[in-house]
C-alpha cells in the first residue's frame, strides 16, 4: 500500500473505532482552549480540567487575565507542573491578545504562534476545534502512531504536519488526530503497542512486522 492509501485506511479504522472523537480538555470559549492547552503540557488533561473551573472564573477575559500577576495565576495552577512559566506565559500571553489581537482569539496559524508559550501544535488545536480549519496538531501520540504505520520517516515536528497534511484529506485531519490521542492510550501505547487487538494491525506497516514475526 502507497502512503496515501494507509492514511486513508487509517482514518476510516479510527473513524470506527472511535466516532465521537473530541478534545478531552473542558472548555467553553476559544480562550478557554487557548489557557487549558497550554496547561496541559507535560501534564495530563484530566488534571487541567480539575484546575480550569476556579481559574477561568477568576479570569474570565482576556482582559482580567492581563492585568493579574503572575504569582496570582500561579495560586491556581500549581498541581500543573511548570506552573511558574506556564502563569507568566499565561499573563504575557492575555496581554498580547489586548494589545493586538482587541482581546479574541486568533484564528491562523502565523498569528497564533506569535503568542507567549504558543507552538504550532496548540496553534493547530485552535484552528481546528474553534474555528473547524482543517489541522494537524502533532503531539506524541500523532508521532509515535504515524511513524508506526509508515506514513513518514521524520522526527521534527513540523516535518511531520507538512507530511501529514500531505496525506490526510483536509476535513478529516483534526478528527483523525483527536482519535490518535485516544488509540495512543488504549491501543498503541508508547511501551507495549497491542498489535494484535488493534484496528489497523492489516495495514500498518509496523504492526504486519511485529504479527508475522510472531506466527
Ligand atoms: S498495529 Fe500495532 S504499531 Fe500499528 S497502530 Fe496498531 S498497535 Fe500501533
């Protein structure tokens, strides 16, 4: 199978496997994406999502965010992890949404980036949860499952995403991604990938080696 043809078979495997793939972080405005994801490096969703009520309560506004301190914001993310530099990414970054964004959120790629703590994998996220643009968000377990399947050779990330939109039809790339979060975890986990229960082991490259060297 041509790379082309295993991105498509597997996004119709996720596709069934998982149909109601989403963002697993709570939130209800694009700033509120914009603050948990932000959050959630190097700590889990689940975890932001205890913290984010009371924060975004207490902040409800680009505005309000940007006139607290650091230390402040700090108070509400400690179980974070990296909460000195998340909070002061978080009040740099709600300035600059004042001084030059009129307080919204951005909705490409190039603006995105331009923010405090912002890469291009939560600039992906935005654009295509909030303003439904197609995207590729790359995180571990987009990297580790698509080089697994074959779909590239690359470790920089932003060699993978141009790959990967290379190969993925552009509406179904922000799903796809979100289900590869979820087959990371249940499927093809970083240690010990369950090849043999999983729903692309006949086409992915990686999974047809590892079951025919064990017959
Ligand atoms: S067949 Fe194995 S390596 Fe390939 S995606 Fe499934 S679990 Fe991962």
């Amino acid at each position: 199978m041509t790379k082309k043809e295993i991105a498509l078979s597997a996004v119709e495997a996720l596709k069934n496997e998982y149909p109601d793939a989403k963002c697993s972080l709570d939130y209800q405005t694009p700033l509120q994406l914009l603050i948990a994801t932000r959050l959630s490096a190097q700590c889990t969703d689940a975890r932001v999502n205890l913290v984010t009520p009371a924060l975004f309560e207490r902040f409800p506004s680009a505005g309000s965010l940007a006139e607290a301190e650091p230390s402040e914001v700090a108070e509400y993310i400690k179980s974070c992890g990296l909460y000195k530099t998340k909070s002061k990414d978080l009040v740099a970054m709600a300035k600059m949404l004042v001084s030059e964004f009129g307080g919204g959120v951005p909705d490409n790629i190039d603006n995105l980036t331009k923010l405090p703590g912002i890469g291009r994998k939560t600039a992906n996220l935005i654009c295509g949860d909030v303003y439904g643009k197609p995207a590729v968000v790359v995180d571990t377990h987009c990297i580790r499952i698509t080089t697994r399947l074959g779909l590239h050779k690359e470790t920089d990330q932003r060699k993978i995403e141009n790959a990967l939109r290379k190969l993925l039809p552009p509406d179904e790339s922000n799903d796809f991604c979100h289900r590869l979060v979820l087959h990371g975890r249940a499927v093809c986990t970083a240690r010990s990938p369950k090849c043999e229960s999983c729903c692309m082991k006949s086409f992915c490259r990686t999974g047809v080696k590892e079951l025919k060297d064990e017959s």
